[in-house]
C-alpha cells in the first residue's frame, strides 16, 4: 500500500534521521509499528 509506506516513511522521520529511515527496510518497519 503506497499511502501506508508514505505514511510511516514520514512517522519515521519524525522520529529518526533520515539516514535511519533508510537503513531500516519499510516492510519490518510497518510491521514494528503495526
């Protein structure tokens, strides 16, 4: 689901620095967050 991956891509940031973020594959992170 793009929204959802925009979504917690923008949650991340919030949270982390953007070079966590891509350090950190979407699919676990959803998944942390789900």
């Amino acid at each position: 689901m793009p929204v959802a991956s925009n979504w917690v891509r923008g949650y991340l940031e919030d949270q982390h620095p953007p070079m966590a973020v891509q350090g950190v594959p979407q699919a676990e992170a959803i998944v942390v967050l789900g």
